[in-house]
C-alpha cells in the first residue's frame, strides 16, 4: 500500500474570532497582540466595549480556547480604552496591560493564577500620572518596566526589580533622566545586549532615543543635526536588532518607510518602499512598520491605503532584500485590512502576520518552513555532502525546494579525505513516499585536493504536492555520503 503523507502548505490563513472562527470572541475594536507564553499561542485584543479577550491555542492538545480577561473575566480590571500589551517574564508570568478611560495602567497578569495590580496614580505601585497613551513593556536584566506618555509629553518608567521604582525618561520640566524633548507618540522600548532604549517622537516629528547603558545618552534619529538626514516621521517608530545592527523604522507624509541603522561603527539610512527603495515595487505605507526578525531574515511589514500587507525583508544568507504581499491575493486570501499587521514567530519554523479587517474579525496570514532532517557522512573516499542549495527555474536563489515547480539543487560536496579524488560523478536517487519508482539523477563532480570542495548541480523535475520524498547522494564506489528528506 502506497505511504501517504499531508499536503505540505507554505502559506496558510485562519480565521481567529467571530463566527466560522477558530474561537467565538466577539469582533475587535483594535489592533491584535500576539505572544508566546510556554507552549501557547495568544492573540489578544480590545472588543468595542473595552473587553479584552484573548483567543489562544494550547499546542500540547493543538485546541483553541478562549478568555476574556478584564471587567468581570478572569480579573476585575476596569474595562480598557487602549492596548492591550502582552509580555512574558521568564515564561512564568504572562502580563496583559493596558490603560483606561482615566488614564490609569492596569495589569492583569497570571503566574498559576490571576492576578491584578494598578500601575500609575493614587492607589497604584507607583505615583506616576495619568497617561495619555497606551502603555508599552520591556524585560531589562531582572527588571520590568512599563511605559508610557502623558498629556504633557513626558514619558514615564514604572519599573520592578523586587520593589517598584520611577522614573522620567525625557527632560519636559527638567526633571528627566535624560534631556530629550516633549513626546507626542511613542515610546517604543527595546534592548540591545546591555543597553535599553525608550523611543518616541515629538511633535515636530524627529525621533529620539533616550538610552540606557550604565548611565543615560539621548540621541536624535533623524531630521537636521540627527544621526541620519531621515525626513520627518508621520508615524511612530519601531525599533529592531539584527545582529550587530540596530534599526530605527518610521513612516514619513508620503508613505515611504525608512531605516535609520546602525552596525557598530556608523549611522546610515535607507528606504525600503516607493520606486528608489530597496523593495521598489512596494506601494506607499498608510500604516507605520512592524519589523520582526525570522531565522536569518529581517522583515518589515505594513499596511497600504488598499489593505494590502505588505513585507520588504532582507536575506541575510544571500546578503538580498525582497518584497512579498501577504494578503488580498498575495500569498494567502485573506480580506484587506483595516489595522496592524502584527508580525511574530514561533519556534523557527512559523512566522505570523496577524491584522484586523473592517468587520473586526481578526486574520492571521502564516508561514510555515517545511519539515526536513538532513544526516551527512564521511565515508568510502572521503567525500561527503557538506550542504545543499536551491535555485528556481529562472536561476534566482530560493529558500527551498518547492513542489510543483522545476528546480535546480546545488550539492556542495567536500573531500574529507586525506588524497585528492579524481573528477567523478555524483549520483542523486530521489524516492517518493507513494512507491514509485525512484528517479536517479547525476551531475558531474571535478577532481577535489584534500579539504576541498565544489558544487555539483542537479536538475531536478517537478515534484508534486502531498508526498514526503527522500534525497540519497552516493558517490562513484556508490557508497551513501549524504541524505535529504523534504515533506512537501
């Protein structure tokens, strides 16, 4: 009887709340919220009358549930006019907060059970004031930190490392840690090694960064005398490290995202979208960026005027940007979008594109790497398959190998032996998982000294969906140096 196997599916799209949901909650009133917390999936949200509910999937028993988790959930918390934000402490805490019509932070947070805490004002952990916009988290070391703006621009830090503490990060008033100017949006907070950084804009639209190192710096991103000649920011910005990188993203007045970066020894800016970009095909932004990093990838995604989502990520193995549209005929069907997108892994092998439509019911566009294993061996002569790689049919470098679609899979062979080995070919056997007779493909290998290696490419046909399919390299003495498994 034929082996069978599940169809793989690169790009997959489900339906999160409101009815043909994978849960029932009701429609969102606000951008969602992903986190990973143990071996759960959570995407939260703020409903029209300001309840927050948290759809979440337990990947133990791979079943949805749902929680509402302020004003009458699993805790008493007012009801909510923004966030919320959720964070993870140790993956022992899990904190949903956000703030109220008063302007009060609240934090609903569930160590083993529920628990509630006032973060800001009279009868809070600390005096902070009201806030004026919603709050953001950071684990810094051992500490927690929340923070926020209020009305008169001044960014506050609540922080914890076993008692509470606080703390104003710019200089409205003169009191602040550092002298950055009045805040109107932001902060984002982020660390980088042993560095954190509160970032925001002010209302002439030059961001800045007050940072934490030991003691405190401010710097200016963009605008005249900034690090970069940035335009002004019309939207927020979103922060990111990538390696030794650290990027600092915004969107401008005419929709064009731009990367203010730094890589250790010097500023430099570049755009992402728009004809000069480096992803010129990407359209305007009318939402601000969202950057996460996946594997050995960097992506930036947005929203267009049209709802589309779009992602310009740069490949750091191929050392290449490139652009893909993630919804409304792009790579999954999902409708267009009124909000987001949230980005977000899990594990190596999924990354998220969660967004909110019209209706309010809340999407999720997500990728999946296929399931490989690869065993590679020194034997018979010495030589042995080191790595593989992949082009498409019009010779672009691809990811992996793709069902359906001809290929050409370049295997990097390595001479461990002690002599040279003679010019030889190298032998492919590929056997699908259905029982059909195998296909033996070959390519021809040059004379390799000792330690050396080469590529040897194989044309490999169309190999249809649904099977799993074994990759077996032998040498010329037909000796196996080399296996490759692909579900597609």
């Amino acid at each position: 009887m034929p082996a069978t196997a599940p169809v793989y599916k690169p790009w997959n799209l489900q339906q999160i709340n409101a009815s043909g949901g994978l849960t029932v909650g009701p429609a969102a009133a606000a951008n969602p919220f992903a986190s990973i917390f143990d071996a759960q999936q959570h995407i939260a949200y703020r409903d029209p009358k300001g309840m927050i509910f948290d759809s979440w999937l337990d990947g133990a028993t791979g079943k949805w549930n749902l929680q509402h988790i302020n004003a009458g959930g699993v805790t008493n918390g007012p009801v909510a006019a923004g966030g919320p934000f959720i964070w993870v402490v140790s993956q022992k805490q899990q904190h949903f907060t956000y703030r109220d019509i008063a302007g009060t932070i609240w934090d609903s947070w569930y160590d083993g059970h529920w628990n509630l805490q006032q973060i800001n004002r009279v009868g809070g952990v600390t005096s902070a004031p009201a806030a004026a916009g919603d709050p953001a988290a950071s684990i810094f070391g051992s500490q927690q930190h929340i923070g926020y703006r209020d009305a008169e621009g001044k960014i506050w830090d609540s922080w914890y490392d076993g008692h509470w503490s606080l703390q104003q990060i710019n200089g409205v008033g003169g009191t602040g840690v550092t002298k950055g100017p009045a805040a109107s949006g932001g902060p984002f907070i982020w660390t980088v090694g042993s560095q954190q950084h509160f970032t925001y804009r002010d209302e002439k639209e030059t961001i800045w960064d007050s940072w934490y190192d030991g003691h405190w710096n401010l710097q200016q991103i963009n605008g005249a005398g900034g690090l970069t000649v940035g335009p002004p920011a019309k939207g927020d910005p979103f922060a990111a490290a990538f390696g030794s990188q650290q990027h600092v993203f915004y969107r401008d007045a005419a929709g064009t995202i731009w990367d203010s970066w730094y890589d250790g020894h010097g500023w430099s800016l570049q755009h992402l979208n728009t004809p000069s970009g480096v992803t010129p095909q990407a359209p305007p932004a009318a939402g601000d960026p969202f950057a996460s990093i996946y594997s050995r990838q960097m992506h930036v995604a947005y929203r267009d005027a049209l709802g589309a989502i779009w992602d310009s990520w740069y490949d750091f193995s191929l050392s290449r940007w490139n652009i893909q549209r993630i919804n409304a005929s792009g790579l999954t069907a999902g409708p267009a979008a009124a909000g987001g997108p949230f980005v977000w892994t899990v594990g190596t092998e999924q990354q998220h594109f969660t967004y909110r439509d019209q209706k309010g019911t809340i999407w999720d566009s997500w990728y999946v790497a296929p399931t490989q294993s690869v065993t590679f061996v020194e034997t018979g002569i010495g030589l042995y398959i080191e790595s593989v790689n992949f082009t498409g049919p019009s010779g672009n470098p691809i990811p992996d190998a793709i069902a359906g679609q001809p290929f050409k899979m370049g295997a990097n062979i390595v001479n461990g032996g002690a002599v040279k080995a003679a010019a030889s070919t190298l032998t492919v056997v590929i056997t699908a998982s259905d029982n059909s007779s195998p296909q033996v493909l070959s390519a021809a290998v040059p004379l390799l000294p000792p330690r050396g290696g080469a590529t040897a490419w194989v044309s490999v046909p169309a190999l249809p969906a649904g099977l799993g399919y074994d990759f077996n390299f032998y040498d010329p003495g037909s000796t196996g140096i080399g296996h490759l498994f692909y579900q597609f």
